[in-house]
C-alpha cells in the first residue's frame, strides 16, 4: 500500500485539474512532499498511467527511488495526464478515495 495519505494524492489531483490556476500551488504542494510521498506518488501515476501492474507496485516503488533524476514536482507537474494517472493508479489499485473527494469539494 502507498506509504502517503489519500487525502494528500487527492488534492493533487484536484489541484492538476484546475490548471494554470493552481500551477505554482500544485508544484509547492509537491514539492513539500516527503522523499518517500514523491516516490509514493509517482509510483500511483505510473500504475495509473499502465507502465507498472497494481500487484508490481513494489518494483514501481523501487524505481522510482532509483530513478529519480529530476525534482519530483518537475516531473509530475511536466506529465500531460498526471490527474488521470493518479486517479487511475489509486483505482486500480482498490484504494477508495470518496471520503476525500467529498471533504474537498
């Protein structure tokens, strides 16, 4: 299971939809992220997005610890999709996130 709360992978989606709006804000949000959220994160948008399995998370977890070469809020806020591919990832991998939608509208 992702080692970062729900809430806070919502509110990144929330945030990403909104656009420019809410750019710098979604950057900083990420960006305050602990090392372990930003690869927590990032491993939910590559499920998400089909590069990794649900039930192969660990090794998305791993590689995003590895692989990480640029700042995490660069990478996330440069991927066309990122909302999609959280929503996705947290979906497929049975994590319900209604309470939280619901806390932030």
């Amino acid at each position: 299971m992702p080692d970062i709360s729900t809430s806070k992978v919502v509110q990144i989606i929330f945030q990403h939809r909104e656009g420019p709006v809410a750019a710098a804000e979604l950057y900083a949000f990420i960006e305050n992220l602990n090392e372990d959220e930003k690869a927590h994160l990032t491993a939910i948008a590559w499920v998400g997005r089909g590069a990794f399995e649900p039930e192969d998370y660990a090794e998305a977890l791993t590689t995003a610890y590895t692989q990480a070469t640029t700042p995490t809020a660069d990478y996330l806020t440069g991927m066309p999709h990122l909302a999609e591919n959280l929503e996705a990832g947290l979906e497929a991998m049975g994590i319900d996130v209604t309470g939280e939608e619901e806390d932030l509208l």
